[in-house]
C-alpha cells in the first residue's frame, strides 16, 4: 500500500491526504481521547488545518507525531490482555517455522483508538512522500531553470 504513494500522481495524493484528514478530524470529536480541552482543541486544529490545505509541511509531521505518540500510551491504558500467535508452519525436521505476533486485546474505546491510530499512522506515512515529491519537484525545477 505504501508504494502506492510513491507511483500515484501527486494531485491524487494530495486529495488522498485532504480526504483522509477530513475523515480522521471527526475522529477525535467523537472519541474521548484526550486529557484536557486544550490538547484537544490544538490537536483538531492540526487535523482540520491539514484537510483545509492550510498547513502541508514538515511540522504538520512533528504535530501528528505527538498525537500518535499520545494515542499509542493510551493505547496501553486500554489493553485488557496480550496474547501470541504463531504464524507459519511446522516442519518435521526443522521444528517451528514462522513468526510470532503479539496481539492486545482492547476495550470498546481501544479497539476505536487502536482504528484512530492506524488512520493517523497512514495519514503521517501520506504526509511525509508527498512533502518529499514536492521538495523534490522543487529541486529539479530549480535545477532547470538555471
């Protein structure tokens, strides 16, 4: 899914990235995830700057950093238990082959979160190649034109 990004034009990237960050501003309005009125309210204006087009920087990055970061701890809050699961195989002669996940189970609130998250974490990954494509259009533009 990530490559995607990378191929697809940047004007659909960019309606991608105000759509999604449309979406998500609603998000938080509806869950209760933040600590006080004020993280909430500097935290919506970042996700609603993003879906106007105001803001589409680098420091847009460092601003959602922190909301994921602050997510991922209530996250922990949210777990009831942790639980493995193997996936692979078992091989006569070899023993165990695969790998072993560790999942959460979460609360009602967390399995919400935990969907607020990946949204964010995608919404981020959108973020960053397009700030890269455009700085990189930019340098080549000004390379030519010299």
């Amino acid at each position: 899914m990530f490559k995607t990004y990378i191929q697809m034009p940047l004007e659909d990237l960019c309606a991608q990235i105000f759509h999604a960050a449309r979406q998500i501003a609603d998000g938080p309005r509806t869950y209760d995830v933040f600590v006080n009125a004020s993280e909430r309210s500097k935290n919506l204006r970042v996700l609603e700057m993003l879906a106007d087009g105001r803001s589409f920087d680098i420091s847009v990055i460092a601003d959602l950093d922190l909301l994921v970061r602050h997510l991922r701890s209530e996250l922990d809050s949210e777990t009831t238990a942790t639980y493995q699961v193997f996936h692979g195989r078992n091989d006569p002669d070899l023993g165990a082959l695969g790998t072993v996940e560790t999942r959460r189970e979460l609360t009602e609130r967390g399995q919400r979160l935990s969907c607020l998250l990946r949204d964010l974490c995608r919404l981020r990954h959108m973020v960053e190649v397009a700030d890269a494509r455009i700085n990189a259009e930019r340098l080549v533009n000004r390379r030519l034109q010299v």
